[in-house]
C-alpha cells in the first residue's frame, strides 16, 4: 500500500547547495533540517527550492555551500499558522542524497511525476501578451490519510485542456518545480518578498477519461 503511494509523488533534482542546514522539526528522536539548492532552468536563471533532510542522511552540522548534489524523494506541503492564517509550505522531503563533481544538462536537473485529484476548480486566464494559463490545485494522497497540497500551473494547449477539468478528477502530471518571489504586503506602510513554489507542468493527462 505505502509504495503504491509513493509512486504517485516522484521528485529528482540536481542543484547547488545555497544555504547552511537550519534545524526544521523533530519526529520521533530523529531531526529535520531545511537546506537550499539553485536548480538551473533552460532560460540560464535559477529557481531557488528548499529540501527537507534527515539527520541521517547527511551529515547536517557541516556546510555544503557551493557543492552540487543530486537529490530524489517527493514534494510536500504542511499548512503553518502565521498571521492568523494559515499559509501552505512546500519543501522537497529527501529520500535518497548523492554529492555529484558538477551540473548535470538542465533538461534533467528538476523532475516531477505527481498523481492526485483536483481539490478546488482550475483558475484560467490570459496573459496581456495573449499566453494562455491554468492553476491547478492538486491533492496527492500520503499513506496514513494525509494528502499533499501541490499548485501547479500550466501552459498554451495544458491550460486550454485543464480548464475544463472539475473537482476530484484523477489526473498525472510532469513538470519541473519552479520557485518566484512575489510582495506581500503586510501593513498600510510594511512589505516582504516571498517566495512561492509550484510545478511547471509538461505534459497531463486525466485518468478519469
């Protein structure tokens, strides 16, 4: 049952480590630590993706800035409570975590296969330019009733297509995930950079057909 779940949320990335280990949560007796890769796009710019790492797995008390290192496991998200609301964080939670010589083609640095069910209905929309987009909200179910909450956006004939998906249908997608800052304005006088994390999806299909 556990791996028939796991299959359903895929994630490889290969990147520049960009932070120091930060101490994250603790389950039972064994610690979670956030660390930051820049993973390469085709455009030459970086998206910036946060992993989530056991102490077992790494040795986290060291500082691996600037080295390359290849990472498989799945995209998760938890609500925290901030602000009298909750906002949703999405990190890499890393099953498996290899130190490589250097970056690999960027066509495979970043890889994502998701399966789950649409849990609120697409947003479509048109850029000024005339480039067509769907939202997608996806809940892709973890073992014990817990479910993941992953956005996805799509493009050109993707989007077309999934704005006319509904709520709780069977879909798969592929993609790569992408990170971008945006400003959220806290006050009258007081703003933060924030930085949102979504799949950019390649190709998606509905199972429900």
């Amino acid at each position: 049952m556990s791996d028939k779940v796991i299959e359903n949320n895929q994630v490889t990335i290969t990147g520049k480590v960009a932070s120091e280990f930060t101490y994250s949560h603790e389950v039972f007796g064994e610690g979670f630590y956030m660390v930051d890769v820049l993973v390469k796009r085709l455009s030459n710019s970086d998206d910036r993706i946060p992993l989530m790492v056991s102490e077992r797995l790494i040795d986290v008390t060291q500082d691996y800035t600037g080295e390359y290192i290849c990472v498989s496991g799945q995209f998760r998200s938890y609500n925290r409570h901030e602000e009298q609301k909750n906002r949703l964080v999405l990190s890499v939670f890393v099953r498996e975590a290899e130190f490589v010589d250097e970056q690999l083609d960027a066509v495979k640095t970043n890889h994502i296969f998701l399966e789950g069910y649409i849990c609120k209905k697409p947003v479509y929309r048109k850029t000024p330019l005339g480039r067509e987009i769907a939202d997608l909200l996806l809940a892709v179910n973890r073992p014990y009733g817990k479910s993941d909450y992953i956005p996805c956006i799509c493009w050109g004939r993707n989007a077309r297509y999934a704005s006319g998906f509904e709520v709780g249908e069977h879909v798969q997608v592929l993609g790569r995930i992408q990170s971008r800052e945006y400003v959220k304005k806290l006050s009258e006088t007081e703003t933060q950079t924030r930085t949102a994390y979504e799949v950019s999806v390649s190709k998606l299909e509905c199972l429900d057909e």
